[in-house]
C-alpha cells in the first residue's frame, strides 16, 4: 500500500549512463533511461510483442527495442522499425522523469498532477560546503519497516552494537513531534563516550576522539517515504548541535525508500556533511562505514518481513520508541486513502 501520486527516486545518474535501465517503483514496471529531451521513463513493455524495452538499447537518444529494433519516442509513441509501418501503434504509458541533486525522479501516478516543484529541495546536494556519499541496496520488505527502523534508532545500540551503537541511546528518552506532514523525532545524549564510528568521524574533522562528546540524533520522516536524520557529535560542553562548526562532526543521513512492490524496496542511502568536504578519502571512508552498517539493517528487515509475512495476523507490541513511526504510518494511511478517494478507517 503506498503513494502513487508522488516523486520516487527511481535511481542514480549512472545506472542509466550507458543503457536502459527496468526498474519497478511503487508496482509499476519501468524502463529508465537517457533520451535526447533528457530522461525519459516508459512502462517497460514493447507494444509490437511485449518484450521488455530494458533489454534494448539507447540509439542517438531513441530506445530501440532488443527484440526486433521497434524505435520509441520518450512520449510512448512508436517511431519506426526497420522495414515497417508502425506509427499508428498505440501508445505506451510514459511517466513524468525529472533528474535533479545527482537523483533520477519518477511519479508513478497521474502524470497530469506531477509537479516538479514538490520534488524535495536537497540544500547540501549542489553546495560546495557540503560532501555526499551514498549507495543502493534492494531489500525484502515493506517499505514501511524501513521507516520504522529509521524512525526508532534505539535498535543502534543491538543491529549496529560495533559502530554507532551505544548504551547510552537506550537511556535516552526520544521526543516525537508533528508538523503538518512532517514527523520529527529527536534523541540528545550528553557527556558520553562516541562509538567507534563517530570517532573516526572526529579525527576526520582533526578533533580528538577520546574525549566526552554530546551526540544528537533527529529524525525527519516526510511522505512519500523519505528521511532525512541530523545526526553529530560535539565535544562535551561546547553546545551540542549548536556547537561551532569547528568543534563537531555533523551529518545528514540520507534515505530515500522507493516500494518496489509490497514486500520489496529499492532503499538509496548516503551521507551528506559538511566538514572537510573536500576530502575524498574521508568520503570514500565514511562510505564504506555506512555501507556496513545498512547491511547489518538488511538481514534484520528482511528477517522480520519473513516472519511477518509467515504470521500476517498476529498483532505486535507497541512501545514509546515507536512513536515516530507509528505517526509516519498515519500519514501514509490518510494520504494513501484521499489519493484513493477512500476513508482512513476503511483504508486501514
């Protein structure tokens, strides 16, 4: 169950450098690629036999068909094929394609309500002060267990116990807020010792790592599916998140959830941050980290898909760390059911 009528990244820049790309968001089955007019995406279906356009080719901005070389414009419409007559084929569905901050932008839905202008405003994604570094996983699950993973990072201290975890994430309390569409929730954690990861961090920023730190964690959920966690450590005493630049390491966890289909996300991660940017080692460095540390999320969601999906009535605990995305999950319902024309209670 999820949004239709939305933007989804649907992949990165060079995933489609050099040829087509099908990809499914949101249970529709795409092919993505880059057409003279910029990028285009079509159902990947060709009308002449049904072959998948992915396992063609991009010939001088055109998609030819692997099949039997039918040409596609990026309006769905067939433009030629050798020997043939084919444009007064149907047309195939194309749906609106927006490439914007080193993402490619797809709105499954109708594609007379697309507007880029709701694409999310990525500040630190063309800015010289700020580095990015990211990647993709696909994973088995819901897109929604994805949301409350991030959403309730108290499982830090067990999935991720020897990188970013700590005792100290149990013993604070989070604090969940909503605004309009936007669910917040913050977790601050003062005078404590930074795990491993965060250390590393520190000595990239030249700040030692044996000394008392302030660590914050803020969770940012906003539909479709996208959160966006502040994310720091300071050293004790100096402000905390407000703390100069120069004493802190701070970031922006980034997690764009794509629903592949009910069960199945294409999840892009990365951090943005905005010390020593010009790096690249520490880049590459803090990369590889994170890359560990989502994988570790893989097994446990994929796992607890599996047995939700073995057991699809037995009801759950609900607990306080919850909260943030239990307060996702009601947004999701009440847009999901207008965009449905249904009623909340008999969406859910």
């Amino acid at each position: 169950m999820f949004l239709k009528n939305t933007w989804y990244v649907a992949c990165t820049p060079d995933e489609i450098a050099d040829k087509p790309l099908g990809r499914t968001i949101a249970g529709e089955a795409l092919v993505i690629y880059r057409a003279t007019e910029g990028v285009a995406a079509l159902e990947d279906f060709c009308p002449h036999r049904g072959a998948p356009l992915s396992l063609g080719r991009v010939c001088e901005g055109k998609l030819v068909c692997g099949y039997h070389g039918l040409e596609m414009g990026c309006d769905g419409k067939t433009i030629a094929m050798p020997n043939q007559r084919v444009r007064g084929f149907p047309a195939i569905r194309a749906y609106p394609a927006v490439e914007r901050h080193g993402f490619i932008w797809v709105w499954p839905g109708d594609a007379a309500q697309a507007d880029a202008a709701l694409i999310p405003d990525l500040h630190w994604a063309n800015h010289p002060d700020w580095a990015y570094g990211g990647g993709l996983y696909h994973i088995r699950c819901d897109y929604r267990l994805m949301i409350d993973n991030l959403m309730d990072l108290t499982h830090e201290t067990y999935v991720h116990a020897n990188s970013i975890g700590q005792k100290e994430i149990d013993e604070a309390t989070p604090v969940t807020k909503v605004e309009g569409e936007h669910v917040i929730t913050s977790r601050h954690m003062e005078g404590i010792m930074a795990p491993p990861f965060w250390q590393m961090a520190l000595r990239g920023n030249g700040l030692p790592d044996d000394q008392p730190v302030d660590r914050w964690q803020i969770c940012h959920f906003n539909p479709p599916s996208h959160v966006m966690i502040e994310v720091g450590v300071a050293l004790a005493g100096r402000g905390g998140y407000h703390a100069d630049p120069k004493d802190k390491a701070s970031s922006i966890v980034v997690d764009f959830i794509t629903p592949e289909t009910e069960t199945s996300i294409w999840y892009f991660w990365g951090m943005a941050r905005n010390f020593q940017p010009q790096d690249e080692a520490l880049t590459a460095k803090i990369r590889e980290g994170q890359g560990k540390i989502f994988s570790e999320d893989l097994a446990m969601l994929e796992g607890q898909q599996a047995n939700l999906s073995r057991h699809p009535g037995r009801k759950l605990l609900g607990l306080n760390t919850d909260a943030g995305g239990v307060q996702a999950r009601r947004i999701l319902d009440r847009l999901i059911a207008a965009e449905r024309g249904e009623s909340v209670a008999a969406a859910a």
